[in-house]
C-alpha cells in the first residue's frame, strides 16, 4: 500500500481504527519509526478500537516493556523494545507465549526475528519540515486498508 499522509492525531486515530478492524487473533504487528514518529498514538488507537473503549488509559509501555489489555473477548499486547540490547531479551518478554493474542510491537528492530515473523509492518515517518506523518502498511497476506 502507498504511504498515506496523516496531518494530525485525530487522523491517526481514525487510522488506526481502521488498522485495528483488519486485525485477527495472532497477528504480530510492527510499528516501525524513529522517536516521536507516532508509534505509541498509533498503538493507543488501535488498542481503544480492539478493545471498543474509547477512553481508555492506554500508557506507553516504555518502561513495563509489556502492556497488556483484555475485553471484548481478545488480548492484546503492547510492547516497546527500546530499551532491550539483546533479541534474547525480547524471548522473555513471552510476546508470542499466546498465539490467540494480538502483538503490538515498538522497536521490533531489535529482535530481527520479528521482522521476518510480521503479519503487518507498518512504517511511520516525520515528512522533513512538516507537520504529521507519513504511514506505510504492509500485510503478509491479502488484507489491505
């Protein structure tokens, strides 16, 4: 799929609302991008939209590396690798341990394991001098948005 340019929050948050209706129990999802680039708001809608609440607190799992969230029959997992220096770390965390749960994973270069594992990669950027993002997603399968 194209990168789609997003100007503003509400519009990754509609963004990823509509990611999030595609998803399927067990999917692995990469949110790849440099700081600031939108992976946790990404993340935040999504997880409001799989979890039909959407006010839900939803913090960055920076420092728990692992957020994970149940309701409306899925679970899902937050999870942010920035932090890890070793992929053998990221086998601790148990991301995969639940092949029904839904994994949401920032920094997913730090286990290149991962990256050949995605069923959905999904690239975001700063345009140079710009306001909002640019967001590129890729499917291992037919699905598109």
């Amino acid at each position: 799929m194209p990168a789609v340019f997003l100007p503003d929050d509400h519009a990754t948050a509609a963004y990823g609302a509509r990611l999030a209706a595609l998803l399927r129990p067990g999917d692995l999802v990469l949110l790849i991008g440099d700081l600031g680039a939108g992976k946790t708001a990404l993340a935040r809608a999504m997880i409001r939209a799989l979890l039909a609440d959407p006010g839900m607190d939803v913090p960055s799992p920076s420092f728990a590396l692992v957020q994970p969230y149940e309701g409306t029959g899925q679970r899902v997992l937050h999870a942010d690798l920035y932090r890890l220096t070793n992929p053998r770390e990221v086998d601790e965390l148990g991301l995969l341990d639940d092949p029904q749960a839904i994994v949401l994973v920032e920094w997913p270069e730090r286990d290149p394991d991962l990256m050949a594992r995605a069923d959905v990669q999904v690239t975001l950027e700063i345009p140079r001098g710009a306001e909002g993002r640019q967001i590129e997603t890729r499917f291992a399968d037919t699905r598109t948005l």
